[in-house]
C-alpha cells in the first residue's frame, strides 16, 4: 500500500484573482496560512510543480521539494494574465468551449483533458510511493478525476482549496479517497 498527499499550493495574487496562468509567488495570506498548517512528517518525500507558489508552499512548511515537471500548471496560451471576467470579455465562445468541453484549447494552451492526462501518467508511475505532491488546485482536481476514473468533465465539479490536502492510497491495482477522522 502506498500513500500520497497532494496539497494545493497556497494562494497567490493570481489566484485569488481567478487569473490564468502565471508564475507568482504565494501572496502574504497564503504565506501565513501556510506557516499556520500543522507540521508534516519528515519522512516522506516532497515533490512540487514547477510553480514559484508550489516551491514556496513547500518552503514554508519547511520541505525541499523535487520538481516534477508533470505537475505542473495548465498552459493558459493566449488567456494566460486574463482574469476569468477579462477572458471572457475577449473570448466569449471559446471560454464557454473550454469551460464546458474538457477536450477544447481554445486559448491554444493546454485542453483540461491533456492535463488530466499528463497528471494522470505521473500519478501512475508513483502508484506504490509514499509522498507529498504540491501542486496547483486545478492540477489536484485533474489528479482526482483520474485517480478515480471519473470523465474528463468531472473536474467542474470539485472544489479544491489552496492548502487543501487530499489523501490518496494504493492498494488492490487502484487508486481510494482516503477521508480521515475528524479530531
């Protein structure tokens, strides 16, 4: 049996902004939320998405992280900066595509199921591993979806906050949602 926490990177202007893309640091809040999170085992391994936010969020609960290139953030083409509204005042149509059909890249970045796909192939390949993963929420949802063979469009419906932790096992050739008890 094998465990993985992903944790999603704590809070950036960006994010809080509902910007695309981008590679900001964590925002003051999110610093401090990430210093306030109760302490982690230290003896797992840490890796992290490329991100500034990811490397920072695993700095501040005093990990060094590997990058894992896979994890990285959805290339947000022609959006990336755009707030959602500002995306949507420029591209109508194709922000209605990308956000109802996980196939379409009309920005000409990344389609949300090629991001499901590239996370799926690393979650795969960690399968019988024992670590922390710090990644973009959008990049744990994609995680989740595949984890648990739900459709590509299934990443819509959850909610991944920044510093959430999520707890993955693997056992019996697939992936289970660990829910722990409440303390």
């Amino acid at each position: 049996m094998s465990g993985l926490r992903l944790l999603a990177c704590a809070p950036t202007a960006a994010l809080r902004g509902a910007r695309f893309g981008g590679d900001d640091d964590i925002d003051e809040g999110g610093l401090r939320a990430a210093l306030a999170l109760s302490p982690f085992a230290r003896g797992d391994r840490w890796v992290c998405a490329p991100s500034r936010a990811a490397r920072e969020t695993a700095q501040a609960l005093g990990h060094s992280a590997a990058v894992e290139q896979q994890l990285a953030d959805p290339d947000a083409g022609r959006w990336d900066g755009l707030s959602l509204q500002e995306a949507a005042a420029a591209d109508p149509d194709g922000l209605h595509q990308w956000l109802t059909d996980p196939r379409a890249a009309p920005h000409g970045g990344e389609s949300l199921a090629r991001v499901r796909e590239r996370v799926g192939e690393w979650l795969d390949l960690v399968a019988r591993q024992r670590l922390v993963a710090v990644a973009h929420p959008i990049v744990v949802r994609a995680a989740l979806v595949h984890a648990l063979s739900l459709p590509d469009e299934a990443v819509w419906n959850l909610e991944v906050a920044p510093l959430s932790l999520t707890r993955l096992t693997y056992r019996s050739g697939r992936w289970h949602l660990h829910f722990p008890a409440a303390t």
